[in-house]
C-alpha cells in the first residue's frame, strides 16, 4: 500500500476509535501530562502494528488489545522513553466539552475515580465490560476464556454496586 | 446505584466523547511519517553488547582456566571456574530476555503480553542475585601454598573471617534479595540511585497476572 493510502486509512481508523484510545489512557494515567504521553505512545503503536492487524479480529479488538497493553506497560517504564525523536508539544486528543457540570458529571467523576484505584487487570476488564463488550470479545482483548470472563464479570459487577451504594 | 444506571452512565459518556473528542490530524499525520520504535527496542542494543562482552569475557577466563590449570594456585583455578559458571547463568537471563523481546508482540491478548513483559523485567533480580554470589571468590582467589605455609595466625584469622562473612553474607542476600523485602530499609539502601521501581511493579503485575489467571477456575 502506498505511504499515503496507508497513512490516510490509519488516520481514519484512529478517529473511529479515539474513543477507546481516550477511555484507555484517562483510566491509567490521572495526571494531565502523562495522559497526553500515553495517547501518544498508544497511536505510536498502533500505527507500528497498522500493517500486522489480522481481520480474523475485529478492528475494535485490535485497537483494544494495543491500548491496555500500552498503558499496562506505560508506568513501568524506567524513563519516559519517547518513541520519536521530538515529543509533539500538542495533545493528540482533546476534549471540547464546555456544558457545566451536573450530577451526571459528578456520578461519572466518581465511576472513573473507582476505575483509577483499580487494579491494572481490573480496570481493563472493567472498561470493557462498561463498554457492553461480549464475552467472546472480552476473552479475546484480555485472553481468559468466556467462563472466566463471566466469573469475573459477576465479581465487577459486585464491587461496582459495592463501590456506589457506600458513598 | 444500580448496575444498569452505572451501564446508561457510561452510555452517556461514551455520546459526549462522539461530540466532543477531537482528533488532532496533523499531530497524530506526523507520527505516521517519523521512523517510530517498538516498545522494547531499546532494551536490545544492551543486551546484546552484554550478551557479547559475557561471552568474550568467559571465553578468555575458560582460556587462562584450560591452559594455566597444572601450574596456577587450585584457589585461583577453583574462583575462576565458579566465576565462570555464575556468568554463565547470568549471560543465559540475559539471553533468555533477548527471546522475550523478539517474541513481545503488542497486538497480542492482554495477558499473553503482559506475562512476558513481566518475566523480562522481573529476571533482572536474578542476575543481581547470582552476581551476590561471587563475593567469596573475591576473598579467595589470591591464596596461594606459600600463603598457607608462611602465614601467620593473624594473617589466618584475618582472612577465615573475611571469607566466612562474604560467604554469609553473599547466601543471605541470594535467598534474600526479593520481591518480599522490598519494603525492608536494607533492600533501599542498596538500591537507592538504580531504578528498581519498573522492576519491582512487574513482579507485583506477575503475581497479578496469576491471581487474574486462576481465580474462578476449578483447582
């Protein structure tokens, strides 16, 4: 594929799925800088695996397979190694959101506080399950079988209602 | 809170990230054009000149060894052959996480990759462990028959107290130096100025990893 279709057909894929890439980092890192850090880490390796993604998976599997392990791996760097050569000074993903804040906000505030404090597998399975993700798919990003998903599943399910009705 | 409402809650935010996030085209076009590494693509060129030096390094002492073995002091000759045998094993860790670089492949299942990440990082505490285990050597590679047959009891006991300690010392920071003391105020000091932390919070994803792995499988 020439460097341009490729690049152009990657960029596509990243804005389908920023999403997921947005979720994913603001889990794993709670401090502004590292976020920017980590979604820039996260599309560096995503567009270095671009041309090895097997259709066998879905593209929504691939990208989160890619994201948790980056983020995963991201606090145990010893430095904060930079892929390229100059750190881009902007972020890659921004939030415009200007509405102000209501309870729904402070609701979600609280879930994502709860992510963070997570352990690291949990949170991942825990973002996939508030993604409505199926089974199959579950145990295809995190690589457990489906009846060790729905144990799981049911654990989380547990501690979130566990987490909400304590506050 | 219901589980539902926690689902509908997350719905919500998920339609607020469609309207509001936004791609920065010309950031993320400039990653696709630079020459971009692998996560771990740092780790080789070390390795490697390791893995190099090691065995350059073991060949030459397995030379003195092989060709000095009938005339040079047996202390020499048996702290050469220990020594040789414990850079062995550390040059087959370092060997052993160069094939765990090549393998780590991120597009994997989330626990595949993670439980090679951790395996790599979490071997660097045996090579520090089989290194602990030359201190005796160091003690004893010097002794010679003409030592042993003018020495005074001074000299004697000088040196029963030096290798006695070093050895004590090189079998409990072998057994010791662990995961599990990392909270020890020893283990800190020892380790104050390198860059444990990484090293440290794999193992603790190792054990993670296991927990994750296992629970809820009939044993």
């Amino acid at each position: 594929m020439k460097p341009d279709l490729k690049s152009n057909e990657f960029l596509e894929v990243v804005d389908t799925y920023k999403g997921i890439i947005y979720k994913v980092a603001n889990s794993y890192c709670t401090n502004n800088d590292d976020r920017k850090d980590l979604v820039q880490e996260i599309i560096v390796q995503l567009w270095r695996s671009f041309d090895r993604y097997e259709d066998q998976y879905k593209q929504s599997t691939w990208i989160y397979r890619i994201s948790l392990n980056v983020a995963i791996s991201f606090y145990r760097k010893q430095n904060r190694r930079k892929a390229i050569s100059n750190p881009l000074s902007d972020s890659i993903l921004s939030f415009a959101d200007t509405s102000p804040v209501s309870e729904t906000e402070t609701n979600l505030a609280l879930l994502q506080q709860f992510i963070s404090e997570l352990k690291e597998l949990d949170k991942a399975l825990m973002l996939l399950y508030l993604d409505e993700k199926s089974h199959k798919e579950i145990s295809e990003i995190i690589g457990i079988t489906e009846t060790n998903v729905a144990t799981k599943i049911s654990r989380i399910k547990v501690l979130l209602k566990q987490k909400f009705s304590s506050r | 809170m219901e589980n539902t409402d926690i689902i509908n809650l997350w719905k919500a935010y998920d339609k607020k990230l469609e309207e509001n996030l936004i791609l920065n085209r010309k950031n993320a076009e400039e990653i696709t054009r630079l020459k971009v590494q692998s996560l771990l693509s740092s780790m080789k060129p070390m390795k490697i000149f390791v893995i190099i030096t090691g065995i350059l390094w073991v060949l030459f002492v397995d030379g003195i060894v092989f060709n000095f073995f009938k005339i040079a002091s047996p202390f020499l000759i048996g702290s050469a052959i220990i020594h040789v045998l414990l850079t062995k094993l550390a040059i087959g860790i370092y060997l052993y996480q160069l094939i765990l670089i090549y393998q780590v492949k991120i597009n994997e299942t989330v626990l595949a990759t993670q439980d090679k990440l951790v395996r790599l990082k979490s071997s660097t505490l045996w090579v520090a462990r089989f290194s602990f285990l030359q201190l005796p050597l160091w003690t004893i590679f010097y002794w010679n028959k003409s030592m042993l047959e003018h020495g005074n009891i001074w000299l004697f006991a000088i040196q029963f107290i030096f290798t006695v300690s070093f050895t004590a010392i090189s079998i409990w920071l072998f057994f010791n130096f662990n995961y599990e003391n990392r909270d020890k105020k020893w283990f800190r000091n020892m380790m104050s100025g390198i860059e444990w932390t990484p090293i440290l919070k794999s193992i603790e994803l190792y054990r993670e990893i296991e927990e994750f792995k296992h629970e809820g499988v009939p044993q």
